[in-house]
C-alpha cells in the first residue's frame, strides 16, 4: 500500500520558504501519483509556465500560448497531513485481520494514531 495517493491533502515541508516565492509549508491536494520517477503533483505547488508551440485543431481554432501548470515534485518533499491536527505526520500501517480471515491494511498517522 502507497504512502501517498492521489487525492490525498499534503503539505510541502523542504525547499525555499513562502516569503522567498518558494512553496515550504503550502497545503494541497495530490492530483497525481508518477510512481516510477516516485514523484507526485500537488494542487498549487511548483507552479511553471509553458510556452506552447501555436497550432491549430481540425475545426481551425488556434491553440498554444503561454500556459501555467503544476509541474512534479520529489515525494520525499512532501508530507501526508493528520486531519484531527492539520499538520504534517508520518505514515503508518495498521494490519487487521477479520474472523473470516481476511486481512484489512490501513494507512494511521503516527502522531495521533488516527487513521487517514
């Protein structure tokens, strides 16, 4: 089971602080999960601007221009937010097996022991 996954509120807890136009501390959902370059896109973080190349689609509309746009960051950069405290926590694993045998795997923050 993933620590992190999509939809997940996350917080960025490396890299320059917000009063020096970097994103340490901001707040977001995951929108996506790349699991094999292990980096993940959060709603509001590390925001780019792209320059698209100008097209035109099949009906003659133009496209390309100048787009912003989350791009990825290193999942070891971001935390998993506790949601009784609001703030960032490790990740967990609570394991419970049922009567009938089968076994239930949860995610638990490890400050409260809530699970997430």
């Amino acid at each position: 089971m993933a620590k992190i996954k999509k939809g997940d509120l996350v917080q960025v807890i490396t890299g320059k602080k917000q009063d020096r136009g970097g994103d340490r501390g901001k707040q977001g959902h995951v929108l996506s999960v790349l699991v094999e370059q292990n980096r993940v896109i959060v709603e509001g973080v590390n925001v780019v601007t792209r320059h698209l190349k100008a097209g035109q689609t099949d009906r003659g509309s133009k496209t390309g221009g100048i787009v912003t746009q989350e791009a990825p960051i290193h999942i070891s950069n971001v935390a998993l937010v506790d949601p009784s405290t609001k703030k960032p926590t490790k990740v967990g694993f609570k394991v419970e097996k049922a009567k009938d045998g089968s076994v239930t795997k949860t995610r638990v923050a490890r400050k409260s022991g809530k699970d997430i």
